[in-house]
C-alpha cells in the first residue's frame, strides 16, 4: 500500500506542478497543434503527462530501497534501462524533433538493455517452429526486442482521448500484479503496484477534463515497462503460460497490427501514415457524434472522455480471461481469436454506419 500512496503521490504532484507551469505561460510543455487526423483536443494541452508517471515509479522504487531491498536492484536496473525510451518520447513531446523511427530505435535500444541486464528474453512460445527457434539465444534475444518495441508502439497508437491509454495500462498492469502474486514473484508484484499508483496519479488529471496529456513519453514508458513485466513474468515463471502477455496486450498490439493492414494492403499507403478511422477515432466520430453542441469546447472535452469506456471495455474482454487462464496455453489462445473476431465485427459494423444498438445506450443529454 505505502508503495502505491508514494507512487500517487509523487505522481500527482508533479502532473499538477506541469499543468500549473503550463497555464502559467510555459508554452513548450503544450501541443498547440490541433489540426491532423489524430487530433482530438479542443485548445492547448501540455502532453508530458509521462514526467509524473516516470518521476512516480522513480520514487517508489527509491521506497522499495527501505521496505523490500532484495527486489530494489532489479527495480532500479529496469527502470534505467527504460530511460532510451522514455527520453526519446519527451524529447518528442518538447521539441517534435524525434521521428517515430527514432523512437522506434531508442525503444529497441531499452528492450536490448533488458535482455543484457535483466534476462529478460522470451525463450518459449508453445508455437511449434517457433519454439525450436528461440532456443538459440540470438534469435530469442531479436524477438525479445521485437515484441518489447511493438508493444511499447501499439500503446503510443491509442494515445488521443482522455484517460483511454492510462486506464489500459492500469488494466494491464492489474493482470499482470495478480498473476505475479499468485505465483509469488513480489518483484512483479511490487513494480506492477508501484506503476498503477504512478499511472493513476496522472489519471486524475488527465479524466475526464483533460487538463494535461500522457504524451509520446508516457506512452513509450508504460508500453516498455508493461511489456518488460510480463516477458519478465514469463520467463521468470515456467507455469505462466507465453501467451498470457499476448492476451494481456492484445487491444493495442491487435489496433496497431489491423491498422498496418488498412494502410499498406487496403489502402496502399505507407504502413506509418496517421490516420483518423482507427476504432477509437470512429468511436469518437461515429458512436458520440449525437452529443449535444460538439462544437463547443466543453462538449468536445465531454465526448473525448465519453469514448474511452468504450474501449476499457473492449480492452477488459482479453483481461478477464487472461487473468482467470493465465497458465492454460489453449484457452488463451482461443481468447485471442475471439478478441481479433470482436474486434474485426466491432470495426466493420462501425465503419459502415452499423453500430451495435448497445453502444448507444448512454447518450448525453
């Protein structure tokens, strides 16, 4: 508990401290850029949410120091070799100077950092092949840093509404804490508590009234440290089975995979195009667009926040099993077909102006 309160805590205040700093005339802590696909705010924002949340889990891994020191070591080593990544993505939030190959590349960077200092590196699948595979290092190492920089990507590519990739790092982070402590593996536990205060600290401030965004660092940060804790879990583990990280992440890694289909194979556009038809903006567009006087800054603020529900639920639908089934290889692969066959209907109702009756049921008024 004390882990979680120092993480809020230290969160919290430096989230405010930003946003105050902000308002206060700091014009290079806010995106005042509005225009673009991907841009769904109605004034300027400061987007380096990702600060607090990073400044948070710092703090409470300095507390582990005290009240868990024989996990302190690992903690720190995992949050140091982060910072590629995390650097990269404020040095993007503050200057647009980091492309998101660059980023890529200082994510990889992080990953490879973990596989030399942590181990952590995925040395089974339970694919046949692929199994035989990664029995040799080197390859198990490059699918390692594959994966870890996939991921940490797909949670960057639902970042844009209010509290929507925060609150699936929460959710992630939660399956990934209660499967460490049922296999008693505290160091997961405790750095999986120690982010859910960091993320939740910044929550507050960030839904439903959107006072400061997570950013590319933000974004970077969790999807790394959330991707390092379930390889780490896994390979820390043998009865966790290698497909409970898959379904863990499964909304943003299954978002990111069907968007790099649209643009190259339906679109015939650049894998790395921004969009505005990912699911969430469709939500946003298509599902809140009866809300009333959108064009109105405060109503644009309410329907941002109105759409992330929508896709915690979505998210839930692979952590429930994830968590229930977390050593049973065949049931969460299943899970997984049945998230991609959701997630597919789901799209295509709502692209074609078809959406399911129930996502209309709380309008506003």
């Amino acid at each position: 508990m004390w882990i979680l309160l120092c993480a809020f805590a230290v969160s919290l205040s430096i989230t405010l401290l930003m946003v105050h700093h902000a308002r206060c005339g700091a014009h290079h802590l806010t995106d005042h850029d509005l225009s673009g696909p991907q841009k769904f705010h109605s004034a300027p924002v400061p987007r380096v949410g990702g600060v607090g949340i990073f400044c948070g889990s710092v703090a409470a891994a300095g507390l582990l120091f005290l009240l868990a020191p024989e996990v302190w070591r690992p903690a720190a080593l995992l949050l140091l070799c982060s910072l590629p990544a995390f650097g990269s993505g404020v040095t993007e939030d503050l200057t647009k100077t980091q492309s998101p190959r660059r980023r890529l590349f200082f994510t990889a960077i992080a990953a490879a950092l973990g596989v030399a200092l942590l181990d952590a590196t995925i040395t089974r699948t339970d694919i046949p092949g692929l199994d035989w595979a990664v029995s040799f290092y080197p390859v198990a190492a490059l699918l390692t840093v594959f994966a870890v920089t996939g991921v940490a990507n797909s949670l960057n590519i639902i970042v844009g509404f209010n509290g929507l990739a925060s609150m699936c790092a929460v959710l992630m982070l939660v399956a990934i804490g209660y499967v460490a402590f049922q296999v008693d593996d505290m160091l997961i536990v405790w750095l999986s508590v120690a982010l859910v205060g960091a993320v939740l600290g910044f929550f507050v401030c960030n839904f439903p009234l959107g006072l400061i965004f997570l950013g590319d660092g933000g974004a970077y940060f969790l999807g790394f440290m959330v991707a390092e804790l379930a390889v780490l879990l896994m390979a820390r583990n043998p009865g966790v089975s290698p497909m409970f990280p898959l379904l863990v992440c499964v909304y943003p890694v299954f978002e990111t995979v069907f968007s790099i289909y649209r643009r190259v194979m339906l679109r015939e556009q650049s894998a790395s195009t921004p969009d505005g038809i990912h699911l969430h903006s469709l939500i946003y567009r298509r599902v809140m667009r009866w809300a009333e006087g959108r064009r109105r800054p405060r109503s644009q603020v309410r329907r941002n926040s109105m759409t992330s529900p929508y896709l915690w639920l979505l998210c839930s639908v692979a952590i429930v099993p994830a968590m229930l089934f977390w050593n049973s290889t065949p049931l969460l692969a299943g899970f997984i077909v049945v998230f991609g066959i959701v997630y597919t209907g789901l799209y295509w109702r709502i692209v074609r102006f078809r959406s399911p009756r129930w996502l209309h049921l709380h309008r506003l008024r």
